[in-house]
C-alpha cells in the first residue's frame, strides 16, 4: 500500500487534444448579424446572397474590429457589436457578432436586403450535443435574448442602446426563460 | 486554400486558380462586373485546407 505523503504529485494522462496550441489556429469564420431598430421593430440586413455574412479572421486580428470594419464597408455605423453565441458548422467554429447599427441611410448598401426579424423558437440541443439544425432567426432571437440581459445588466450596453431599451424589454432574458415559472 | 468573401454574402474557398474561376464567375453572373485575378487575390485570405 502506498503512503499518501508518497503519491505522485503529477499524474500523467494522455493528451486531452492531439492539436497543439499555435498562433495561426484562429476561429475562421465570423458571422457578423447587423440589425437596426426601424420604426416597426427590428430590422436585419442580410447579405442578398446568403443567410448571414461569413468573414475570415486573420490570427492578428481582433474579431470586433472585424466585425466594425464590415460594417464600415457597408456604409453603416455600428452602435455596438457584442458576440453573442458560437457554434459548429461544416467544420467550423461560428463566432456569431450582433451588430446593432443606426438605421442605413435613404439609399441602403445594394448587397444588403432590409427585413424584419421574427420571432423565432430558440434552437435547443441536449445536455451533450447542440441542435441538429440551427438557422440564422434562431440566432438571431438568442442575440436578442442575450442583449435584453446585458441592456439591464451593463452600463455600457445600456448607453450604447438607449432607444432599444424598450424594444429588449419584450426579450425575456433567456437564463430565466429556460427555467419556467418558479414552483409553488 | 484560399477564402473570399463578396459583400454580398457570397463565399467561396479553394486553391488560387478554383477562387479566382469561382469569384469571376459570380462577379460577372450575378454583379455584372470583371475582376483581375490581381484583384481576387489581394482580398484572399488564407485558410486552413
């Protein structure tokens, strides 16, 4: 038997990954969500030929400024990015960006189609495993759960969203939403 | 590997020759615009394969 003051301080394990850390393994593709308040609710600004814009990531940069430089190249000024979710898909980690902008101007960016964001069920997963299918209302009604806590919870957020403060009241945060009516 | 992005959502990664091919396809058929293959790969970023 062996005595406890004698016991390997270390134990070896295999390596919990075979990828070793490096400089150039960077998240690939940013997923900038950029949504506006409009008079009726909110707005989102899709790219014309995709669900969601996808971005690559250099390993110098930072992926909010990233995010702020796309939306200069649309011509639109951001109020406020803030990631709000990731996930898996065909092989990559989605880094998903909300980006609240002013509302575009009377002559929007041509690659950008102006709709309104819906709704939507929040996609769930199981204890181990994300939803089979995940599309871009899903995330974006998870961006917007997500910022109606951070509207009451963050000074910052809350000055950067002053007109949205209202609108977000209607996004119960999603911490307490999951759990139901408390019992009794 | 390559990757390029089009402001207009549009994405496409592959070698030099398979995103310059891909990418003056899709200006051409859906912006009605040319580009160089100068021009294509100056905005490529490279990705893993």
């Amino acid at each position: 038997m062996e005595h406890p003051e004698r016991a390997p301080l270390v134990e070896i394990v295999p390596a919990l990954s075979n990828v070793a850390w490096a400089p150039d393994i960077v998240v690939q593709s940013i997923e900038p969500l950029f949504v506006y308040l409009g008079p009726d609710g909110p707005r989102h600004l899709r790219p014309i030929h995709a669900p969601s814009l996808r971005l690559g990531m250099r390993p110098d940069q930072q992926p909010g400024t990233v995010v702020v430089q796309a939306a200069a190249r649309y011509g639109l000024t951001p109020l406020l990015v803030h990631s709000t979710s990731w996930r898996f898909d065909a092989g990559r980690v989605v880094l998903t960006y909300v980006a609240a902008v002013a509302p575009p101007g009377p002559e929007p960016n041509e690659n950008l189609a102006d709709e309104p964001v819906e709704r939507a069920a929040l996609a769930r997963g199981d204890a181990f495993a994300p939803p089979p299918t995940i599309d871009v209302a899903q995330v974006l009604e998870h961006a917007f759960r997500h910022l109606a806590w951070l509207v009451k919870d963050d000074a910052e957020v809350r000055a950067a969203l002053p007109d949205w403060v209202t609108f977000l009241s209607a996004y119960e945060p999603e911490p307490f939403r999951a759990f139901g009516a408390p019992p009794g | 590997m390559k990757e390029v992005t089009c402001l207009c959502g549009w994405s496409t990664r592959g070698t030099d020759d398979e995103v310059v091919a891909a990418l003056t396809a899709h200006a051409w058929e859906d912006h009605g615009i040319r580009k160089t293959r100068e021009e294509i790969l100056a905005n490529a970023i490279p990705v893993e394969g």
